[in-house]
C-alpha cells in the first residue's frame, strides 16, 4: 500500500534533502473509530496495527528511523543524536535533530505540530503545541535549544503550523483562568482564539521572519479527514512528520 502527505507546505518545497507532511486519518489499516491510519499506540489500537500504519508513514517520507515521543503537555525538548531504530520517548513534546535519515514525528488530534527547518545549519525540530504547550511557549524552548545546541540563526529558520483546531472551534469557556492576558488579542469571537496566529506570533518574537511561517489554515474539528478529539473523544491520531534525507 503506497501512502502520500495529505499536506505539505510551499514554504519547504525548494529543500531537496528535507521530506516532510501533515498525514490525514486514511490510508491505513486500523478499525474504527481509529479508522485508519491511528499512529497512536496510547488509544486503544492494537499494537500491530500502529506498527503497520507508521511503517506506511516512514516509507512515504523516505526515512530510515522514526522518532516520536509520548507527549505530555510540557515544555521538555530531547535532542536526537544518535538513533538508528525506531524510538518513542517518554515525556517531551519536543524534538530537534541534524542526523540524515530520522524523521521526527508528532502524534495530533486538534493540537498543532510546529515543524521547523535551518537549512544553514540542516537541523529540523518538530513540536506538539497544545494551548498548555502555548501558554508555557515550548516554541521559544525549542528555538534556545537549536541555538544552543546546533547554533542556529533564528532568523533562518522556516516554520509550518500544521492542520489543527481552527479558531472556528478553539473555545475556551475559561479563558481568564487558563491564558495568559498577552493572548487576548487572539480572541476572535466570544471565548475563541485563533492559536495558530498565537504560535505565529511566538515563532517571531522568537526571531523568526513573518515570512518564514506557513500556516496550513485547516480546522480538525471542521474537516473530518483529520482526527479530532474535540469531535470524538475516542478516536485516533494522526501525524505531522519531518525528516533530513540521507
């Protein structure tokens, strides 16, 4: 069974040794309602089934390794050295390499992935932003460590904000206990706030150029093609994956 990205972004197109893409709900084989390409192996899936559906996803993006992590709404950052098996780490929703052939991937159903590229300094980053991930701005952690580890410009790098919870959907009845007041700006219509435009906002205080941001403007609890926790509790999850070619 072949498999393709169901978005990529204009904004790496020209980066011959970079493969990425947002990887939408079809395409696999797992039963509903994590019908069919769950990534996930904390859902309810069976394990052979996420094992078969992630190995679709490492052969669509040409990479040899597949490196992900149980997410947990912090603000930890893992450094990929040297991995040369699959791996799912425990506890960061971060994760930055410059090793050719591992593709970093995050697990979503409403949350944004923030893929990120230098392509001085070819080091990529992927990073699960749910609105806890926003109000602790894993962005900025994300960005320090690449300087400091990698010493990337931020100025060169390229972000993409992939599908995720539009500000359509994005309610959040108890916004005064839960975000910070420089969010409030965001707020769209009453309790809405458009979280994409805030992780924008972040990338360039952070010292990204407005021009290096792409944002992939799909709502996943909107569009059904996409798994969403806010649509269905039970349910799958889909991916956003990048990777250095060898």
């Amino acid at each position: 069974m072949s498999l393709c990205a169901a978005h990529t972004f204009a904004i790496f197109a020209d980066q011959a040794a970079l493969s990425h893409g947002c990887f939408h709900r079809h395409g696999g084989i797992s039963p509903a309602p994590y019908d069919s390409l769950n990534i996930s192996f904390g859902v309810g899936d069976e394990p052979e089934n996420v094992h078969h559906n992630r190995a679709l996803v490492k052969r669509a993006l040409g990479c040899s390794t597949l490196v992900s992590t149980r997410q947990v709404h912090g603000d930890k950052v893992a450094v990929i050295e040297a991995m040369d098996v699959d791996a799912e780490l425990d506890g960061y929703d971060a994760l930055i390499t410059a090793k050719p052939g591992v593709a970093l991937l995050i697990q979503q159903a409403d949350c944004q992935a923030i893929l990120l590229h230098d392509p001085q300094n070819r080091v990529i980053a992927n990073i699960h932003c749910g609105w806890r991930g926003s109000v602790a701005n894993i962005i900025a952690a994300t960005l320090s460590q690449m300087m400091d580890t990698f010493n990337c410009n931020p100025a060169h790098v390229q972000a993409a904000i992939s599908p995720a919870l539009g500000s359509c959907c994005a309610e959040f009845i108890n916004y005064k206990k839960e975000l910070p007041e420089a969010f409030y700006p965001f707020e769209v219509k009453d309790n809405h706030f458009d979280f994409p435009a805030i992780s924008a906002m972040q990338l360039q205080k952070s010292g990204l150029k407005a021009q290096h941001i792409e944002v992939a403007d799909i709502c996943t609890r909107c569009n059904h093609d996409w798994f969403s926790f806010r649509r269905r509790h039970e349910t799958g999850r889909f991916c956003s994956a990048i990777g250095l070619l060898p």
